[in-house]
C-alpha cells in the first residue's frame, strides 16, 4: 500500500493506489497541502510504484531494488538550492533534457520537484511545455505548500491531489509512539496544527515551550514583581519568535475561560511588531508583561 508508514490521508492513498491498478497514472501531479504532514514521502512511495516492473505488493523487482537503495536511474527528484531556497529556471532546464531521455532500468521515468513553489516565475514559465505534453514514458509530480505561488498556467495543467492536515489526536498519537514525550499540552497540539513535521521541530524545544505555557498560567496568582522576573527568565532572544507565537496560542486558550486573555494576545501581538521594526528587546518584553499582568489583574477582586 502507497504510504503505509505515514499517518493521515487515506483518501489520497487509495486514489492513487487505484490509478497504478487500473494503470490510469496521469503524467503530471499537483500534490498540494501544508508543510510537514507527508506530501513528498506520499510522492515518492508512488514514484516507486509506477517504476515498478511487476506492481506487486512487496516486491523485489530490479527496479524496487535500485529505488530501495536510492540508486534508480529512472527516478529524480528536485529540491530548493539551500542557500537560495530556490528552484531556479536553470535547475528546471537540466531536468527537461534529462526528461527527453528514455527510461534505463524501468519502463518509466519519474521527476519530483519539492517545494514546487519556490520555483520562480521563470523557472515555472519553462516546465509549462514539458508539463502539458510529456513523453509517454514521463511522471512529473509537483509538490507545494502554498498554490498562490504557483502560476495558473502550472495549476491548469497538473492533477491537483489536495492533502489534509492530520487530526491533532493523530499527531499525539504519534509523538507518544515515536518520541520520549508522554505528555503534550492541547495548546501545543493546537500550535503544531496537524503537521507532524512541525511536531518534531517543537518536541525538540518542548520544555521551552511549556515554561511559556506555565509561566503565562501564573498571571493571574503573582505579584508583579515576581511576574518581571520570571517573565524576563521565559522570554528568550534566542527563542522570541517562536515563544510569542506560542504565547497566542496559549492566551487564545484561556480566553474560553476568561475573555480577559483576549485582549492579552493584542499586547504579544504589538509585542511581535516591534521587535520586527527592531525596537529595543528588553523594552519590549517588559512593556508586553506588564499590559498582560495589568489586563488580567486589574479590577479584578484579588483577595
Ligand atoms: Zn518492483
């Protein structure tokens, strides 16, 4: 079965398992969906199988061994230059004339260009030809996390397979089985947002995030003075970012229970504007804090 080890996405599974068996593959693909919940794994499982000589289940077929062992002549796949986070008209022409040569070891030739959105106007410009009439041996598979990138043209002429994100009960699901972490706030699962990507990247810095969480618990029970100093502790330069953003996941929470928080995630927000127009850190924490601090504490009956 396509996919077999990533989670999510049945649907798109079996369409695709159906395409090989009634042998209907279309020769270009538009897998579109979020970053980090198994678009390119999905893609390059079903690269393996319209390589496949025999479409077995488990197969051993010279094609699936060579594909197994990341040594297939046949299959190609295209990835942003790191530095440029590109896919520049260059990369798509030497792909193009590595289209136009038959196939070696297979009856099929497959082409993966990941991230297919950073592909500049350019680069998109020159796939068009190839993109709309491949050779008959040819698969190109297109896969992107924001479509409002991509030219219409591009779009118009690929099969447009659209991903969903995974269920959060998923993701836990996941992390419990795969990571050292048993235990996952729901704010954080609402932060990583159905992406098992991201959850990996959070997992790593997951005590930083709940000291956020716990932290932002104590608005309402400490004095302020103790409030500064732990605030100035949990909020970070080197982590800023992703801690002010989290900071409005967590507020966002609390304000089911009490709509004060509300008006707490304008403070982080003006917070995160500032810092982007390279005000001055600690000034900016500080001032965050203390709206957060006043916002809940104030008129508030603290007996
Ligand atoms: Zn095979």
């Amino acid at each position: 079965m396509i996919g077999n080890n990533i989670i999510g996405n049945e649907k798109v599974k079996k369409s695709l398992e159906k395409a090989i068996d009634s042998n209907n593959i279309v020769h270009s693909y538009l897998f579109i969906g979020k970053d980090g919940i198994g678009k390119k794994e999905i893609a390059v499982d079903f690269a393996k199988k319209i390589l496949c000589l025999t479409k077995e289940e488990t197969c051993t077929c010279k094609s699936c061994t060579c594909f197994n062992s990341n040594n297939h002549s046949d299959f190609f796949i295209i990835n942003p230059l790191d530095d440029k986070k590109i896919i520049s008209v260059d990369m798509i022409r030497s792909m193009i004339d590595e289209v136009y040569k038959k196939p070696i070891l297979s009856d099929s030739k497959v082409f993966i260009i990941n991230d297919a959105d950073k592909m500049n106007e350019s680069a998109q410009n020159a796939l068009l030809k190839t993109l709309e009439e491949p050779p008959e041996y040819a698969y190109i598979i297109l896969v992107a996390s924001n479509e409002l990138l991509l030219l219409n043209t591009i779009k118009s002429r690929t099969m447009r397979v659209s991903f969903n994100d995974i269920p959060s009960s998923d993701v836990e699901k996941y992390i419990k089985e795969n990571t050292d972490v048993k235990n996952i706030s729901s704010s954080l699962l609402e932060y990583i947002g159905g992406s098992i990507g991201k959850s990996l990247k959070v997992i790593e810095d997951i005590d930083k995030y709940n000291a956020i969480e716990s932290f932002l618990q104590k608005t309402e029970k400490e004095d302020i003075v103790d409030y500064f100093y732990d605030g100035k502790n949990t909020y970070t330069k080197e982590f800023i970012n992703q801690s002010l953003e989290y900071s409005e996941v967590v507020l966002m929470g609390f304000a089911k229970e009490n709509k004060k928080y509300l008006n707490c995630i304008k403070y982080v927000d003006d917070c995160i504007n500032r810092l982007s127009y390279n005000a001055n850190f600690d000034m900016s924490i500080d001032m965050m804090l203390f709206k957060i601090w006043e916002e809940v504490n104030e008129n508030s009956s603290r007996h």
